[in-house]
C-alpha cells in the first residue's frame, strides 16, 4: 500500500513550515483505536498538522491489518497534514515493512551502535526510503529510560555538535533526533531544577541551520494526571517530565518535532481510573474507555497550544 493512497504526507512540507514558522509538530503515539481517534478529535479542533507515532512494540499489538484499516478508516486527505511514523525503527528490514504497508515516514534507530555503523544503516534506509518519497529520521546520541516493553537503557550520551554535520551530510536524512537531556517514560527528573542543554542545542542548530531537528522523551508529565492516577488507586507520585516552557523553548531552536508517548498514557490510566472508582458498579468499557479518551483528547490539546504552538498551522 502506497501512503499517498491513504492520504498520508511525508514530513518534508511540515517540517519546511515549522521552521519557518518557529513551532512543532506533535508526534503523538498510538497502538489501538481509542488513542488514535482521541488524538485525532484534538487535531481537528486545534487544526494542528501531526504526525502518528507507532512503536514497532505498538504495531506487533495491532496487527498491520487493523492499523492500516484504522488509517484508511480515518480518511485523511493531504491537507489535513498527516504523517504515518515508524518510532524507533530497530532494522532496515522493519523500515522496509513499515513503508511497504502504508508508513510516510520512518525512523531508523541505530543510536547504540558506533558512529560509523549508524552513519551507514541510517544511509541505506535513507537511500531505499527515498525512492518511496518517504522520509526518514535518524538519532545521534542516546537517551536513557524505557525504549520498549522489554529495554531499558540506563546510560545516556549527549549528541556530540561535532559529529552532526558529517553524519547528516553522510546519511541523507531528512530530520535529526538529537539528545539533550530528555529521556523516555514516566520518571525523567528528581528534581524540578534540572534543565535540557540548550548549550548543546544551540551548537547544533548553528551548524545545522534550518535542518528539522527531532525531540524525544519529551513528556511533560502533567502534575494533574499524576495526581489523579495516584488519588484513584496508582502509585506514580516520583514521576516527573520535562518543564513546558523548556519544550517550548526548544522550538525556538529547529525542535520541529516533539514526541509524546508517556503523557496520553498517563491521561489513559487517570481516566480509566477515575471512571472505574466513581462508579464501581459499571462493567461497559464503553464508559471508562470513552473517559479515557477525553483526556488523551484534552492532553493532546494541551500540548498542542502550551508547547508545539502548533495550533492552527495546517
Ligand atoms: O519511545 C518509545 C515509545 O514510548 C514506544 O514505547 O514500544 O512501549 O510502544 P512502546
Ligand atoms: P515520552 O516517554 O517522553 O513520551 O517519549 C516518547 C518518545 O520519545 C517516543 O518516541
Ligand atoms: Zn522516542
């Protein structure tokens, strides 16, 4: 299946104006039709582009099938800006399948491996993606916390601003995710004190001028679903994100994407939780998964107006 045939951009246009335009587009994951529709309700109403992130983890749950019948199901049109990502593509060969069934966009994660082995399978998926027209993102530097269900990385790397010109110009990417002191999953700060390197950013964005740049880990972890989750039954009270003024900040600086997993998670879980304890005696999922997906929706737009300044750039 060809992502055109599902109404589907690749990210070269969107990340062209949000550049130029000085904001970011929300990459929001999603693995089921609850998180896929609750995110889509917030992108309508904000009018914000947006690109739907979907875990290799994410996919195997799904099942090619169901999620490219849910895409199609949606049907989107060019100009309703939407992007279909591979998050953390661990292989050439998943990169190849994701294109193959419908993907606009692909991430290839050879973050762990040394610089030159990066460069070069970043390269190959750069070249065979290419002649799909689809686009690929690529990592320098690593971040440490939960990549999937069954990794957790505990060592992080800075992205090293000296490495970024040759990697780029070797690989032909078209985004770069760069690491600068954000982490995957829920428990990303001690302390409230701590703050992204934006030394580092802003070397990078000099030596990359108007190339998009990519944030991962990049969950706020809002106070108030933390306390929700924790007020009906969950014990989250550690977890802790990254400061909105900092992720809007980065947008300042070539950020042109910035993923968010962790926060509709959470949003899920407190509505879940919320529903179930007000009414002990209700047995349809109907009733709690609907109130689940009003928070995704709220969350995401949220996000979309307080950190992306995303809204209405479609
Ligand atoms: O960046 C990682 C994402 O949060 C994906 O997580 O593999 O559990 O879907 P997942
Ligand atoms: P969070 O865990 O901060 O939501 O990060 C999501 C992410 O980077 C997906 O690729
Ligand atoms: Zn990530």
């Amino acid at each position: 299946m060809k992502y055109t045939d599902l109404g589907l951009v690749n990210t070269r246009d969107m990340f062209a104006d949000a550049i130029a335009r000085r904001y970011a587009v929300p990459a929001f994951n999603f693995y089921n039709m609850e998180t896929l529709s609750a995110i889509l309700s917030a992108v309508r109403t904000a009018r914000s582009p947006v690109i739907l992130a979907v875990s290799e983890s994410a996919m195997k749950y799904m099942g090619d099938d169901m999620l490219i019948g849910m895409i199609r199901g949606a049907g989107f049109a060019p100009r309703d800006g939407v992007a279909l990502h591979l998050d953390h593509g661990g292989s050439f060969e998943a990169c190849a399948h994701a294109i193959e069934i419908g993907f606009s966009s692909v991430m290839i994660d050879a973050s762990k491996m040394p610089f030159e082995q990066n460069i070069e399978l970043s390269r190959r998926v750069a070249e065979m993606a290419h002649q799909h027209n689809v686009s690929v993102e690529a990592e320098l530097g690593t971040l440490s916390g939960i990549e999937d269900e069954n990794t957790f990385g505990t060592t992080s790397s800075y992205t090293n601003p000296d490495d970024v010109v040759k990697f780029v110009g070797a690989t032909g990417i078209d985004s770069l995710a760069v690491a600068i002191g954000t982490s995957h999953g829920a428990y990303k700060r001690k302390s409230d004190d701590e703050t992204l390197r934006f030394d580092i950013l802003a070397e990078i964005a000099t030596r990359l001028p108007e190339f998009p740049l990519v944030l991962h880990g990049a969950s706020s972890i809002p106070p108030h679903l933390v306390r929700t989750i924790d007020e009906f039954g969950g014990k989250m009270s550690d977890a802790r994100g990254i400061a909105p003024q900092q992720l809007r900040r980065a947008t300042e600086m070539n950020i042109c994407k910035i993923n968010v997993d962790s926060d509709l998670r959470l949003a899920f879980t407190a509505g879940v939780r919320e529903s179930l304890s007000n009414k002990p005696a209700n047995f349809n999922p109907r009733e709690y998964l609907g109130a689940a997906m009003r928070r995704i929706t709220d969350t995401c737009l949220d996000e979309i107006r307080s950190i992306m300044g995303s809204e209405g750039k479609l």
